[in-house]
C-alpha cells in the first residue's frame, strides 16, 4: 500500500525528534497549562454561545484522537468508532432513565462497556491473521451494523429512542452548556494526554512498529496481538466516554443519529488531515473540519459551504499529503536531521576505520560445547509444497554454522520457521532447553533469537536510531527507553553507521541498510543470531568489512548461523556447514570435507561431475580485513 | 374583533386587491415598519438527509416574514428571520439555538424541522426561558416544558385518535375492513402510532393478520411486500415515512398486488400523487390547497402564494399541505401573540398562548391539554384521480366520498 | 414467525438478488479503484447520483433512460480519467484518496441539490411497469436490465482482465508499478483509462439506480456503508466480487425478512459477514 513513497524525497514522517525524557513532559506540561486555561474560560466570562461550540470541537479532538490510538499509531484503520461512541451513548441513556443513576456514575461505566466491546472484537479479530488492512475496517463497519440492529430491536431501545430530559445535569459550571463544555474538555484533554504518553512510551514505538511492518515487528520482540488489544481498548474506552457525554447533550438517543456511517468517517478524514502519525494530528484536522462545519450554518450559504468543504479538504491532501501537521513537521525535523547528522558524523567517521581494522581474533569452537539450538523432524509446507521436510539439526554454542544448498534448498525457510515468522507444519524446535516451536514470535525473539533480513526490512518511518532502539527494548535484553537508546548508539558505532542515526532508512544505501539489519538484531542481545544472506549485492570490500564484523560478533560470545552463497566468506568463517536441498539436510560437516562430496556437487550442480567441487574454484585463505 | 379585520385587510393587501372600504371601519394602509429589527431565531436542515421537508419550511418561513413586513411588521418594527442551517444534526442544532439566545441574542424562537431536532431546541429554550412554538413535533409525550408550543395540531394522545378516525371513516364506507395488517418503519414519530394503531384495531374488532417492522434505512421491500400479500388484508395500516410508502406500493406492483384499503401515516405527499398503485391510498392531513380550508381569505392567499414560490423555486410539487400548513400556523401563533400580549416577553407570550385560542390556516388552535396539545384536527385525505381529495370527517370532505 | 410458502421465499431470493445487482454495479468501479489503482474512491458514489439525475434530466426532455446509458459513459470516463491525472500528480495515499474523493463527493453532493433541489425525483419510463412472470415468480424489467448489465460487466472486465494483454499489463501495474513500467508498460496511461472505466462504470451504475429508485441528494451516502462492505468482502480488484457479495448480502437480508422479523435483516446479513472474515483462512 502507498508504495509511491519510496525514495521519492519526500519522506513521510515518523515520530522523529522524540526522546524518552523531556519531550513527553514537556508536551504534558503544555497539555496541562492549556486545558487548565481552558477550563477556566467559563468562569471568566467566555460568551455562552461559545460553550456549546466549543464543546463540539472538544467532542471531536477526544474521538479523533482516541480513533488515532489504533488506527493512526498501529496502521489498522477501523470504521468502528461509532459503535463505541454508540455503546457509551446507549449505557448512560440506559443507566440513567431507567436505572436512575446519577449521570457522572454512568461515564465511567460508558467507558467500560465499550472498552469491553471493543476488547472483544479485537480479541477475536487480531487472533486471524488475516484480518489486516481493509479486512479490519471492514469487520469494525460490520459490527457497528450489528449493535445498531441488536440495540434497535431490543428493549435497549426498541425504536422509540431515549429520552433524557429528566437527568440533571452536573453543575460543573454556571451553565448546563458550561457543565457539557468541562466534561468534553475532561475527555479531550485524558485523549491528548494518553495519545502522548503512548507516543513517547515503548507501547508507542511497538504500535508504530506495526504500521510499518507487523510480521517484522512480531520477530523483533513486539507483542503485536497484546498490544493492539491495548490500543483498541484505550481507543474504544475514550469513545465510549464520550458518547455517555453526548448522550445527556443531545437529551434524544436514538439508533438512527448515533449509528450513522457519518461518525466513522467523520473521524477517519479528521485524523488524516491533520496527520495520523502525530499524537496532536486528530486534534487539528477535528479543529479544522469543525470549524469548517460551524462556519457555514448561516442559512444563506448552506449549499456553497458544502462546497467550500470540498475543495478544502481536496486542497490540503493534494498538498500536504501527510496532513496538516505533517507538511509542518517535515520542515523542523530536516533542519533537526541535520544538525544530528553534522553532529554524529564526527563521531562515526572513525568508528567506521576503527571497526575495519581490528584483527579478528579466530578461535575455532569447541566441539564439545552444549547444544544451543536443536531441530527435531522440522517440517514446513505452503500449500503442498514441502520446503522444509523434516530436518534436523544441532548447532552448538559459540560456533558459526553455514546453511548452504541451491537456492530453493529451505534455508531460508529453516530461518523463518525458526525465527517464528513462520509457524511450523510439523516437527519441534528445542532453544536452551525450551521447546519453541508454537511459541509466539514476539517470544522467540524475548528467548534470545534474532535475525536479519535478505532484503532488508527496516521500519521505514522510524529513524535508524529508532529501528535499532527498539531491538534493544523488544529483544532479549528487553531495555527500559533510555538504556535502548543507549545501546543503540553503541551497535550503530559497531556497525559504523553512527553518522546516520537520525536519517530515515530509505536514505541509506544497501550496504548500510544490510548493517542496520546487522545492529538490529544485535541489540537484541540474541544468544543466537542468525543471517540471511546478509553479504548479497555487496562490493568486495564491503564483504571484507562484513565478515570482521561477523567475527568480533562471534568473539563477543553469540553463536551464527550464516545463510550464504558467498563461498570465500563462508569457508573463512564457518566451523561447520550444513547443506540443505530441496527442504531436507543433505549432508553436514566442515566446509572442505563437505564440499567435496558427490552429492553435495549434484545438487549445486545438478550432475555428476566428478573431481569438480564448488569448493575447487575458492581458495580456502583468510580473508582480509583490510 | 379589529385582530380579524386587520387580517382580512392584510390578506387583500397582500392579494394585491385595493382595501376596500368596509362600514364602521376605516382602511389601514400598510404602512412600512420602522425601528430595530423584532429578530426571530431558529434553525432548519437545510442539508443532510432532512433537506428534502425542510425546503419547505424555508419557503413559507421566507413568504410570511415577508408578508408580515409588508403588513407593517411585529409592533411597527421589520422582522427579520435569523435562520441557520443545522445540517440534520440535533447536536448542531443545540448549539445553534444556544448561539442564536446568547449569541445573536435574537428576540424570540421558532422551532426546527421534525422531533429530533425540536427537543434539542426545546432544552435550550427551556434552560433560558424562552418560548418555543414549533411546527413538527411528532411525539407528544415527548413534549414536556411548559412554555413550547405546537403548531401543528394532532392532539396530546394522536396514537389512539387518528386510528380511530381512521377507522371511523373505513367503518362509514361502504367495505368496512374486517382484518388488518399494521405494517411500521421503527423511526420513532411513526412507531409510536403503528403501536396506538394495532391496540385501536384490537379493540374495535378487527383481527390483525400480520404485523412488520423494519428498519429505517430499509432498501429491499419485496420479503414485505410478499408476506403482505399473503395475508391478503382488507386494510394496510403502514407506519412510514417519506419515501417508504411508495417503495412499499413499488415492491407490491411487482408482485401483482393491489392492497384494498391501505394507510400511510407520513408519506411524501407528491410521489404519493404521481404513482398509479397509490390510487386510493389514505393519509392524514391538516390542510389543504381546496376548499373549505381555503375559504378563508389569508389561508386562499396562503395556498396561492405557496404554489408561486414552489413553482418558481423548482420544487416538484407545488400544492400547499400540511407540512406548510403546520409551518405558516406557527407563524401565525408567534404573530398573534406578540400582538395580543404587545410585547417580546417570552413568558407573557407563553401564558397568553395557553389561555386562549389562536386563529389559524388549520382552525382554531387551543393548547390546554397534556404537552399543550390540544384538538386532533387531523382529517383524512384520499389519493382520487391524481388528485389528493379530503374524505373525512364530513364537514372537510366537500362532497368526496371515500372510494374503496 | 410464521412459515412462509415456498413462492414467498422463492420471490425473496430473487428480489435479493436484483438487489445484489445494484451493490454489484456500484461496488465494481469501487473495487476496481481499490484494488488495482490502490484509490478508495467514494466519488463513485457521487458520481453515480450525478449520472443517474442526468439521466432523470435528459428523461425530462424527452430522450429515454436507455439512451443515457450509451452517452452518459463516454462523458464520465473523460471526467474519471481527467481526476486521476490531478490525482496522479499529487501521488496520493490510498488513505489520502478516501479523503480526496470524499471531498469530491461533497461538492457533488451540493451541485446536485443546488440544481434539482433536495426533494424527491422519479425517472418515469413507460417500460417502467413491465415484468415477467416465471413459475410463479415476478421479474420486473428495470431489476432484470439492472442485474443483466450488471453480470455483463463484471463477466466484460473479467475477461479482459484475464484473457487480454491489457488486464495483465493492468494487473502488473497495480502490483509492482516500477517493476511494471520498466517492462515498457505505460503505467500512467493504463491508470487513467482504468479511472475512466470506473467513471464510466459509476455512470452505468447510476443510469440503473435512477430506472429503479428515487432520487434524493442525501441518498449518496445511505449506499456507502453497504457496498463498502459489499466491495470488502467480495475481494478488492476481482471483478465477479462486488456481484457475488452482493448478491449473498441481498438474499440473506431477503430471506430474513420473508421469515423472521424484517428489522432483523441486517444483523443476520452482517453476523454471517463477521463469520466468514474471522474463519477465512486467509486471503488468496
């Protein structure tokens, strides 16, 4: 989706500039100030007719930041947010005519009964997998259809709607206006607040992790399922809220206002306009497009403000395709880029020297050391084809295995099942001890596992620093913000890619996006990382740089396992080679003996050919690191 | 009474005829008003999914603030109608009414188009005191603040009297129905008089033979229309709204369905007229662009002048009914009150309205019973020939009988 | 409830399926946008209600409805075609476009009510009463010209997407433009005709809906939910989808209403959709 982005220059924006500390208090603080500002209007003379407006602008801000929780940070759009804003409306019309409970009671129960709602579809709905994309939005809309039938032809309201002009109505201000005005504010105001404690939180950078890429995110270390069920249920709770409000505002509850196709969309063109990837972008597309609707409710000019509304909301995406606040953010963030880059650039350019020059110390592994990883008949079929067919397969601590076969041969789909991004058709996998086989892929990765990607999948609309952060908080080492952080400079010093901490990954070139793979699945402090094909489509001596990096890896104690075609890399590195074809293990040993065997020729080959080995047209040498 | 002379005057003045001279009586010119403005607030939906019925009250909104000004105004001043535009949205139209108190600070209210919308108006005007008279109130217990007003007169329980007229006229035909079919949309304002219906028929006699309810957005009446033909009523009461009626008649004309006798409580009046299937198809009303209910002079000048404006403003139908009606009578209540009580004060204007009678297109309006309702004036007109015909009660009909 | 006759149940069938027809013709330029053109285009809906008013106007004047359907589509693929241009050179989102087109759909919106007013209009034809009666089933004419063109032109783009050069070619496209276009397929001219084929479409589209419906401004957004879901469900891009889809939401509903209690009729079409999303076993 949206693949015209690329490389295009004109980068869409992520959360960048965020760090863990000051920039989330600070934000709150300003969040604080204002609505206490806000909510004294009020009492200082603010012009009653402006009450009531001002609670619909509240109104709006609260439901198109809470839609932004899921949608806009997670990247599941869901045309459901009328069902809970219908659920809260419903549970406070219910609670308070026929239960005769006080109205503030009923808010929090509104909030509940939709967080409920909501955390039920998505318990069901995030578990299939293929519920993504337009599947959600359409299963969100679908559900909404269903409430509103259930709630019209029960007594829930049956079909005369509720009616609500016996409640009383807090005396929260001098006015009942002023009374709707505070409570819409309360709830715009905990939107806000929530929206940026999640982006500035760990939750946060997971839930953008999933917009960009889920499967890759679930590999890394984020529990995808858990943490969308959050952000629905945030989401659907503060919808719900506000609609318990509503419910006493409009004092006449009935399915046909409250269920309409008007709300999900409404919140939908909000948020986008004003920019989905910003914790403060619902909030000023709901400012703008209410004040857009307020404006031409004279009756004079009815129809042409249809118009107008038009031609603004086509004019501002045509030209500020990442919403409003995103056009205004694209320009601080590339002076910000800058001045980081200026600034890390000093730093990195001697990490790169320093990093290609140290010796590799090579000590060959033990033999005898504990088994780390062991595959017992691990089997994976797609549709009937057996790409994996019951291998098995020992790899030993602090070793550097090579997986090696034609292409097709299930290497990389032996990496893939182990990795979790693939669930096992048959077989089991045994890490340290524990089974792994059916675990989640988010705990793999927790156990100690990491990977790389043959075609490197960063999260394109986080930074460098960022991509490899969140290794760091999602892996094995599961670090606190500030300690990722930390250690994310010290693996993009490692990788020598500290000069690019604040670019966004489409502005690298291979060889550094290879090694932004490399530093991310190192911060993860994996026990055992395992490379695919990481060395493809590099220059010589960018292989040279790679394969020192490899080696100081293993010299600091993490096992390998080393998909790769690159036969000099593979020989210079590998203590034992495995050969895979066609989804079974064809033979394993150390990479001379196991290259000159017949069969491991006919399969590379595919004839017989004898005294012609892969292994004779490579010399057996150290490869230099220099 | 020199409130019905100045009338009479000023529907000739408005007719364009010269004031004729009249014994005992001097001729009032019109003279023109002067001073600030008397500002009338309120707001219509003149967008959204309401905009259809509300194009309507703008119209007579627009003839009669413009006849009044030509009348000499409200106490020697212009009008003026501060009118905004509530998109079909009662959250809105809230806001709009507070806007309209606080805000323009406008003299006095008048309602918005249909329930919804109404009782949002009727919390703001109940929070500021101020009176409402309103035009299109379909749910009279609904209607609890002292100080509103409706103009369009069904009566405080219109849920057991207008079935029953209704079926007092049926019972007077020459076929009276024995069974029933109550055929309902679940929109509130017809609910509510589907439900009055059934128990009405229950009480009388007639056996119900089936009983529908669908949801609003319906699209697909043909299940219904099927059902219903196989029950095969003598009489189709059908709680719709709108266009409902006329795709319940299109859904029955594609199976070969002629329903006998058959009812439609809120039906577009003007799609009614044009389909053939509708012959013979019975609703109610308040007003009619035939006499007697124009034979008063303004209500003859009123039907006029609508047809000209409907004519000239593309609508596609260019009769006056009820829908205007209710919306000129509103304006006539606002009026006749502010010059009985010769003042702007919302509640002199209420008590006065509750203790008295006001003259209208729709007849002598009273509003002393629950909700301040007060008659069910509602008569029953018939689809005749293409041609919307009054058949019940007597006095109305003109000599039309209802034709089964 | 009562046990309906097997005509009953036999007519709701059909009925629904004449209903599926319609969700079918507006859901397939819809589908056809967001699946191939990664555009969710709402202005389908817009401009299928500005056709089908032109068509009433032209009725008006004394040339048939029919005829609308073989002018109008030639005028609304140059307006389909000349958007996407704009559309292409802003490189909009598909996220984006929904916001676009709603915008579009907006002012189409207000230039309808502005010219033919927010009342009700009917397109009366003297064929407009014709039906046929099969073993006991009716088949009015309007539904049966509005479900035949509706399987035509799901079974025309099929065809072409599948047998000729121009469907693959398109199909490449929308998968991997760049990849596409350094293959020597001009991308950017495939994408404008296929926008004006969904103009045209929406045209076609709103020619049957004014032969079968009345017209009211406000009624372009009482279809939007239902074939949203129509088009989802249906699979985005596959050109028998919208219909088949259609056509099981509309006979489900029927049949329910023929049975049950008729206000339950979206609750079971939309339960069963729920179903089936949450039991796919993934999307093909």
């Amino acid at each position: 989706m949206g693949g015209a982005h690329v490389a295009s220059g004109r980068e869409s924006l992520g959360p960048i500039g965020r760090r863990a500390d000051g920039g989330m208090k600070r934000k709150l603080a300003l969040l604080l100030v204002l609505a206490i500002a806000l909510a004294a209007l009020p009492f200082v003379g603010l012009p009653q007719s402006w009450e009531s407006i001002l609670y619909l602008v509240f109104h709006w801000i609260a439901l198109a930041t809470s839609w932004n929780l899921l949608s806009g940070y997670a990247g599941y759009f869901s045309f459901g947010h009328g069902a809970f804003f219908g659920i809260g409306m419903y549970t406070t019309a219910v609670l308070t005519t026929r239960f005769d409970m006080p109205f503030a009671w009923t808010l929090p129960l509104a909030a509940l009964a939709a967080a409920l709602f909501g955390s039920a579809l998505g318990a069901v709905a995030f578990r299939v997998r293929s519920v993504r994309g337009e599947v959600f939005a359409l299963l969100t809309l679908a559900a909404t259809f269903v409430l509103a039938t259930v709630i019209l032809n029960t007594p829930i309201d049956g079909g005369p709607g509720v009616y609500l002009n016996a409640v009383a109505v807090p005396t929260l201000a001098r006015t009942a206006s002023g009374s709707f005005y505070l409570l819409a504010l309360g709830a715009a105001a905990l939107a806000l607040v929530v929206a940026v404690v999640v982006f500035h939180s760990r939750f946060g950078i997971g839930l953008f992790a999933i917009r960009d890429d889920e499967d890759v995110a679930e590999v890394m270390g984020v529990p995808t399922y858990r943490y969308k069920l959050v952000a629905l249920a945030l989401s659907s709770g503060i919808a719900g809220l506000v609609g318990g409000v509503q419910a006493l505002f409009v004092a006449y509850v009935t399915t046909a206002d409250t269920f309409g196709i008007a709300l999900p969309l409404t919140v939908v063109l909000m948020a986008v306009l004003g920019g989905t990837r910003h914790w403060a972008g619902p909030a000023v597309g709901a400012i703008a497009i209410t004040a857009l609707l307020l404006g031409f409710t004279s009756a004079d000019n009815a129809i042409a403000g249809r118009v107008v509304l038009g031609l603004v909301l086509i004019g501002v995406i045509l030209f500020l395709p990442d919403g409003l606040l995103g056009g205004w953010m694209k320009r601080g963030a590339r002076v910000r880029r800058l001045e980081g880059d200026a600034a890390a650039r000093a730093v990195g350019a001697d990490e790169i020297a320093a990093a290609a020059a140290s010796p590799a110390l090579r000590e060959p592994s033990n033999p005898d050391a504990p088994v780390l990883l062991r595959t017992r008949k691990l089997a994976k079929s797609f549709d009937g084809v057996r790409a994996l067919d019951g291998v098995d397969v020992e790899i030993r601590r602090g070793e550097i295995l090579g997986l090696l076969g034609p292409n097709g041969s299930g290497k990389s789909t032996f990496i893939n099942v182990v990795s979790g991004h693939y669930l096992a058709s048959g077989g089991q996998v045994e890490f340290d001890g524990r089974p792994l086989a059916r675990l989640a892929a988010h705990r793999v990765a927790r156990s100690g596992i990491a990977r790389t990607y043959q075609i490197p999948r960063p999260f394109a609309h986080l930074t460098v620093l960022e991509n490899v952060a969140l290794s760091a908080m999602f892996g094995a080492g599961s670090l606190g913000r500030r300690q990722a952080e930390a250690e994310a400079w010290e693996w993009l010093r490692f990788t020598g890619l500290a000069s690019r901490a604040g670019s966004l990954p489409d502005s690298l070139n291979l060889h550094q996006r290879k090694f932004l793979e490399f530093a991310r699945a190192l911060a993860a402090r994996p026990q055992l990382l395992m490379l695919d094909e990481v060395l493809s489509g590099l220059t010589p001596s960018e292989i040279d740089a790679a394969v020192a990096l490899i080696e100081r890896i293993r010299a600091g104690g993490t096992t390998i396992v080393f998909v790769e075609h690159v036969m000099r890399a593979v020989a210079a590195l590998c203590d034992r080679v495995l050969i895979f074809d066609r989804g079974e293990l064809l033979a394993s040993g150390s990479f001379a003996e196991v290259m000159a065997r017949p069969e491991v020729v006919r399969a590379y080959l595919g004839q017989e050919d004898e005294g012609a080995s892969p292994a004779g047209a490579v010399e057996p040498e150290a490869v230099h690191a220099a | 009474m020199p409130f019905q002379r100045r009338s009479f005057l000023s529907a000739l003045a408005a007719l364009g005829l010269p004031a004729l001279p009249v014994a005992g009586a001097h001729a009032q010119a019109a003279a023109a008003p002067t001073g600030t403005p008397v500002r009338i607030g309120g707001s219509l939906a003149l967008t959204g999914p309401l905009a259809p019925t509300a194009t309507i009250h703008k119209l007579v909104g627009d003839m009669y603030v413009e006849s009044l000004n030509q009348r000499g105004g409200l106490l020697g001043r212009p009008v003026e109608w501060v009118l905004k535009d509530d998109q079909s949205k009662p959250e809105l139209t809230r806001t709009l009414y507070e806007q309209l108190v606080t805000g323009d600070k406008v003299d006095l209210l008048i309602g918005p188009y249909a329930t919804g919308a109404i009782l949002s108006a009727m919390g703001v005007a109940q929070r500021y005191n101020k009176t409402l008279v309103h035009h299109t109130f379909g749910i009279p217990s609904l209607a609890k603040y002292e100080q509103q007003f409706p103009a369009w007169s069904m009566g405080p329980e219109p849920q057991v009297t207008v079935p029953n007229m209704v079926l007092d006229a049926l019972a007077a035909s020459s076929k009276p129905p024995k069974t029933i079919a109550v055929l309902t949309s679940k929109f509130p304002s017809v609910q509510f008089m589907s439900y009055g219906a059934r128990e009405v028929a229950k009480k009388r006699g007639l056996q119900e033979v089936l009983f529908l309810e669908w949801d609003i957005g319906n699209r697909d009446f043909g299940p219904i229309a099927g059902r219903v033909k196989e029950a095969n009523p003598d009489f189709i009461w059908n709680g719709v709204l709108g266009l409902e009626g006329n795709q319940l008649l299109d859904a029955m004309k594609k199976i070969d369905y002629q329903p006998r006798q058959h009812f439609y409580m809120y039906p577009a009046p003007g799609p009614m007229l044009k389909a053939p299937e509708a012959a013979n198809a019975l609703t109610v009303t308040i007003f009619e662009d035939q006499p007697p209910f124009t034979s008063t002079p303004i209500a003859a000048a009123f039907a006029k002048s609508f047809n000209e404006r409907a004519t000239q403003a593309n609508l596609p139908d260019t009769h006056a009914e009820t829908q205007a009606a209710a919306s000129f009578a509103a304006w006539q209540i606002i009026e006749a009150a502010v010059i009985a009580t010769r003042s702007l004060d919302d509640k002199k204007i209420a008590d006065w309205i509750k203790a008295n009678q006001v003259d209208t297109i729709e007849g002598k309006l009273r509003f002393n019973e629950k909700g301040n309702f007060g008659a069910d004036l509602s008569k029953l007109k018939q689809v005749q020939n293409g041609r919307w015909v009054v058949v019940w009660p007597a006095e109305f009909s003109n000599g039309a009988k209802l034709s089964v | 409830m009562t046990l309906p006759s097997a005509g009953l149940l036999a007519q709701a069938v059909v009925g629904g399926i004449f209903t599926g027809a319609v969700y079918g013709l507006l859901g397939l330029g819809l589908s056809l946008s967001w699946g191939l053109l990664r555009q969710i285009n709402l202005a389908q809906f817009g401009l299928a209600f500005a056709s089908a008013y032109l068509a009433y106007e032209l009725q008006q004047h004394g040339i048939d409805a029919l005829f609308a359907l073989v002018l109008l589509p030639p005028v609304f693929f140059v307006i389909g075609a000349a958007l996407q241009w704009v559309v292409e050179r802003f490189r909009v989102t598909p996220f984006n476009s929904l916001l676009v087109s709603f915008g579009i759909t907006i002012i189409l919106e207000a230039l309808i009510q502005w010219i033919w007013t927010a009342d009700y209009r009917r397109l009366e034809t003297p064929y407009g009463d014709l039906k046929l009666k099969l073993a006991g089933v009716y088949l009015p004419l309007p539904e049966m010209i509005t479900l035949a063109i509706s399987a035509a032109l799901a079974a025309a783009v099929w065809l072409v997407m599948r047998r000729s050069d121009i469907g693959r070619a398109i199909r490449a496209a929308a998968e991997d433009a760049p990849i596409a276009i350094a293959f020597g397929i001009h991308q950017k001219a495939l994408a404008l005709g296929l926008a004006g084929l969904n103009a045209a479409l929406a045209a076609i589209a709103g020619v049957c809906i004014a032969l079968t419906y009345t017209l009211a401004p406000s009624q372009i957004f009482a279809w939007v939910g239902v074939v949203f879901a129509v088009v989802m469900l249906g699979g985005l891009g596959r050109p028998w989808g919208p219909l088949i889809a259609g056509c099981a939401i509309g006979v489900v509903e029927a049949l329910t209403m023929a049975i049950a209690a008729p206000a339950w009729a979206p609750l079971v079409s939309f339960s069963l959709l729920l179903l089936l999303l949450l039991c796919r076993p993934g999307r093909a």
